[in-house]
C-alpha cells in the first residue's frame, strides 16, 4: 500500500455521450457485434453475445443489459495482470442508477453513532491523504456457470472478476473526522442506485467497524490512473480488499456507523453461503446453518490456453496463466500434467501486493499422443490451498475448485 499525500486532482463531470440510449440505461435493442461464445457447458444456455455499445467498455460478454452484466472476455487475463478499465467487469443489482453523474454537487453523507454528521464533497475527501493499492474484484457468483447442477442467477463463466490499481483515501480517516462514538458495531454503505419498486429492499452492505478502521478499506476515486467508469462506480466507490465485489458499493453516497447488527436484506437473506467445509452442500440437504458471503478464497487459470487447443508432443512449450491469493498474497502455484496425479511449481511473476493477481509461468513436455488434462492450483501465504472438490451450494457462490483444461497433445500444431 502506498501513500501518496493529495496531490491528484478532483475528478471532472462525467457526461456520456454516444451510441447508448443512456437514459435509464435500457440498452442494446440488438448485439453491437455479429459475434457470440459458446461456452459449451451442459444446462442450456451456453452462448453469449459480445458487445462493444456500453459507455466506455470495449468489448465484453453480454451476460444482461438491464441492470448491466458485463463480463470479461477470458483472453484478456493474458495480455497482464491489471485489468484494462474498457474491459473490467460490471454487475449492478438494479438498474436505477444515475448516468451523468456530477461531482460538483455530489455528496457522501457519514451518520449514525458519531459525534458529528457530516456531509462530505468529493473535493472535501480529496483533501485527505490519498493511497493506492492493486486488489481484485469478484463477483461471489463468478464461475457460476459451470456448477453442477446448475443453480440460479447470473450464469457468469469465470470472467466475473477484474483486477486494477484503485487509488482513494482510508475509510478510517473519514470515519475520523467525523468521530466514532463508543459502541459502534457496523458500518454500512449505500449508493445511488434506487430499488426498482417501494417494496423492494435498497442494496446495502456493511462490514464490522474493526474492519472499517484498519486502514486497508479504501473510499476510491481513481482505477488504473483514471477516474472510475461510470459503469464500475463513478465517482466513488468501496474497495474491501480481499473481499467479494458485493461489498464494494458504487456510486457511494451514504455511510452510517451502527450500533447493533445490520438486519438489511442483503445481510440476513442475500449473499449467504452454508457453513459447511467448503461452503458445500448436496442438493437434497435442509439441515445447515447459512453465514454471509465475506472474504475471497485463492484461486488460479491457465490463460495462455483454453479447452480443445492442440499443443506440441516432446518438445517444451510455455504454459502461463495469473493466480490470486483471495485475502492473501499467492505463495505457489502448481501445475500438473496428468489430472491431478503429481504437481509441479511453476515460476511466479512480480508481486504487485497481496490483494493482486499475480502472473506464473513454466515450461513443460508432454511426452505423449492424445487428450491431455492440465490442472493448475494456487497456494496462499496463509496455507490455504484449492481443493480438487467443486463446490456446491443453492446461491451458486463462492466457486474455487483446481481448474482444468483439456487440450490435445499432437504434432507439430499448437499455439506455441
């Protein structure tokens, strides 16, 4: 984490002009690109269009377009390990969300259990002393697509995540200024996004207040040098690193400190996961304990490659790919050539900080003919390794099995 004192300027207004119809973001009357993927998976459904009609997106998968799902095209994970902002991956719960949003007169309010309500502008968070950090974000519903058997919601494939360099200020030094009172339990954050009907319960989360003052939660204004897209948060956002991307609100424009749990919907009946060795279950089990989704497990992917290549028989070829290391850094990454049977490391590329992906590499030799089966698993820095068991559960949540991808070894074809 790197401290940068407050030397960034204050964001500009944001105004999207364009091929989008933005107004109240009903979008893409038909795909922009003649192009889809098939993600050929059991279940139905397995084809997605591209598209490259959202404000200040490239191309990317549709998964939805009211409220946006946009997810990234998976060979993007292998050009680096940041994230392009064009291409970061987007969910909202509801599609009410402003999309000319004004700095000049937004503001964040802080209430609660304080000893002063504040009101802040962007200028007045700007004055704090500024961080940066690199942290992944993911959906918690990300590889959804490939549970067995399939579960609802967003049937995202395994680009529901993203990588970047946010820079912001510490939500400790706002909570600060405004003065913790004695007894605090929770904080919890709002947007601007609007639940669609009066009965319907607004999207908040909250996270404990040790969590909230330990200096790592970070009020973000800036992604990979740049203002936030609309799309991802403009022009503040959450950042809990190491967390799930539930937990970092966009468009945030309401902070309150409590003193007691949060009873909101999306804490006692959204994004909850059994308490069960891998937050797994069977299908037919009633008798488990459910806990809310928090922290991010480690994970890891071959990039490089992807099911149905051909690679080359008796001759070295590079297999790469990025890990992370949930809410730790990556300690190892293993491969192994023969579907699970015996693992080797592989070398690890730069460490750009524990909330980061982190690229890895080697060079292997397939002695053999015919389908082969590469795994590759992640190792964090405190022991927790992938498991060869998928998981399971109604949500479709929380998805960290050792990946595998099957290729074909033959002669002499290949991208290698």
């Amino acid at each position: 984490m790197v401290d940068h004192g407050s030397s960034l300027a204050v964001p500009s207004r944001r105004r999207l002009i364009g091929a989008v119809a933005v107004g109240g973001l009903g979008l893409l009357a038909k795909p922009a690109l003649a192009e889809t993927i098939d993600f050929k998976v059991p279940g139905g459904a397995p084809t997605r269009d591209y598209t490259t009609t959202m404000p200040e997106k490239g191309r990317m998968i549709v998964q939805r377009t009211r409220p946006p799902w946009l997810e990234v095209p998976f060979e993007v994970f292998d050009k680096g390990v940041f994230t392009p902002n064009d291409q970061n991956f987007v969910s909202w719960h509801y599609a009410g969300f402003p999309t000319d949003p004004d700095v000049a007169t937004h503001t964040v309010k802080v209430h609660g259990l304080v000893n002063k309500e504040l009101s802040l502008s962007i200028a007045d968070i700007m004055k704090l002393p500024h961080i940066e950090y690199a942290a992944v974000s993911q959906c918690a519903g990300n590889s959804r697509l490939y549970m067995a058997p399939r579960t609802p919601g967003a049937q995202w494939a395994n680009g529901s995540m993203s990588n970047a360099v946010y820079t912001g200020v510490r939500l400790k030094d706002v909570l600060d200024l405004a003065g913790v009172k004695a007894g605090a339990q929770r904080v919890r954050f709002g947007g601007l996004d609007d639940a669609p009907l009066p009965d319907t319960p607004k999207f908040m989360k909250s996270i404990d207040i040790d969590h909230a003052r330990d200096g790592e939660v970070m009020i973000a204004f800036a992604m990979n040098g740049k203002q936030i897209p609309m799309l991802n948060g403009f022009p503040l956002k959450i950042v809990v690193p190491g967390w799930c991307a539930v937990y970092w609100i966009k468009m945030l424009n309401d902070i309150e400190v409590m003193d007691q749990p949060d009873t909101n919907y999306y804490t006692t009946n959204g994004y909850r996961e059994p308490v069960t060795p891998l937050h797994t279950i069977k299908p037919t089990d009633t008798d488990f304990k459910l806990t809310s989704i928090t922290k991010m497990f480690p994970r890891s992917f071959i990039t490089n490659l992807k099911n149905g290549d051909s690679v080359k028989v008796g001759a070295p070829s590079v297999v790469r790919g990025i890990a992370f290391g949930g809410d730790n850094g990556v300690a190892g990454v293993d491969l192994s050539l023969d579907g699970g049977k015996t693992w080797l490391p592989t070398q690890l590329g730069k460490d750009e900080g524990k909330y980061s992906f982190r690229q890895w590499q080697t060079n292997v030799t397939i002695p053999t003919r015919g389908a082969q089966a590469l795994m590759v698993r992640c190792t964090n820095t405190e022991k927790l390794v992938q498991p060869s068991t998928p998981v399971w559960n109604r949500g479709g949540y929380m998805q960290y099995v050792t990946e595998t991808t099957h290729v074909v070894a033959g002669e002499p074809s290949g991208p290698f």
